[in-house]
C-alpha cells in the first residue's frame, strides 16, 4: 500500500511545486492591474515612486463625507508624489451604487472628486480582489477592512505600510504624519 500512495504523493509535490513557481506571490503594490471606474486598464505600476492612500469606499454610508478628506488629503500632498485611490465596494452594507456610473456621477457631483477611482470590487474575504488579498496577507487579517473608508497606506516601493480603521479620518493627525514620513523616506 505504501508503494502506492508514494507515487502519487510525489506527483502532487511536483504539481503544488509547479503551481507555486507559475504564479509567484505579489511582493508589492506595482505588480497588480485594476481597472479604472470608466474600465480602462490601471495598471499599479503606474505608482512606482508614489506614496499611495489606498481607500475602500461606498456612496450611502455614514463614513461618506470622508470623500472631502480624501480630496483635500490628494490635493495637498499631490505635488509631492502622493495619491489617494478609492475602491468603491459594495462589501459592507450594499451601501454602494451598482454601477460604476453611477459611484462616479455620485463622487464628482457630490464631492469634486478628482483622485483615482477603480471600478467597483470585493475587499474582504475569499472573493476579495487580488489587491486586497495581498494586504490581509502581508498586514494580517485584523488590519483588512472591517468597513468602508478602511485606509492603507503603501510606500514608494509599493509595500504596506500601515493601515488606518474606518473611523480615523484622512486628515487626522496620525495620517498626515504617516503620509509626511512615508513621502521622506528614500524611494
């Protein structure tokens, strides 16, 4: 029986090993495509040498009025190689339109939004975007969004650096000292 088992035990070996080396874990934030709200490619490595405030969001939640800190969060630090991108995603609460449409009518009418958006997703869980996946992996599953406006925050490099719950707001003091740091660093 042992003679057996043991063939197919090393076929599954070579099968797990082959699997592992054709699809190499991201070690970043640049090795990820998203799509843009208007579904255009968005490639992430578009934000090598940026410092990247990578935000779940959602139209009707209490958190909404965030939007204005966010923009204004953008702004500032834009010319100093800063952004702010937004996932809007209807994960907590279906408190997201269901189209893409409509999440951008609703951003640039209401808040004068003018920082990237992607096209909607799934941040949590198994059905997660890739993107997300990642940042639970390499942060840990109690910083991966337990709401909407769930903020992480990557370094020039494309690694994590941080993240910030739902209730600290973008301009709080702890984000704008992360930000501050993580655009001093050396890229």
């Amino acid at each position: 029986m042992m003679k057996q088992i043991t063939p197919r035990l090393a076929l599954a070996a070579v099968a797990m090993a082959a699997l592992v080396a054709a699809a190499p874990a991201a070690q970043n934030l640049h090795q990820f495509n998203l799509k843009t709200i208007d579904g255009k490619p968005m490639p992430m490595a578009q934000y090598k040498g940026k410092v990247v405030l990578l935000v779940n969001t959602a139209s009707m939640c209490g958190f909404t009025p965030q939007y204005e800190g966010l923009q204004q969060l953008h702004d500032s630090y834009k010319a100093k190689g800063f952004t702010v991108i937004g996932v809007p995603s209807g994960d907590f609460g279906d408190q997201e339109y269901g189209s893409n449409s409509e999440v951008k009518q609703f951003c640039e009418s209401k808040f004068g939004i003018k920082f990237p958006m992607t096209e909607k997703a799934v941040v949590k869980g198994a059905k997660a975007i890739p993107l997300y996946k990642w940042a639970a992996n390499t942060l840990g599953e109690e910083q991966t969004p337990q709401w909407n406006f769930h903020k992480y925050l990557i370094g020039k490099d494309g690694k994590l650096i941080t993240a910030f719950g739902t209730k600290t707001t973008p301009t709080a003091p702890e984000v704008t000292a992360a930000v501050t740091k993580a655009l001093a660093a050396k890229g």
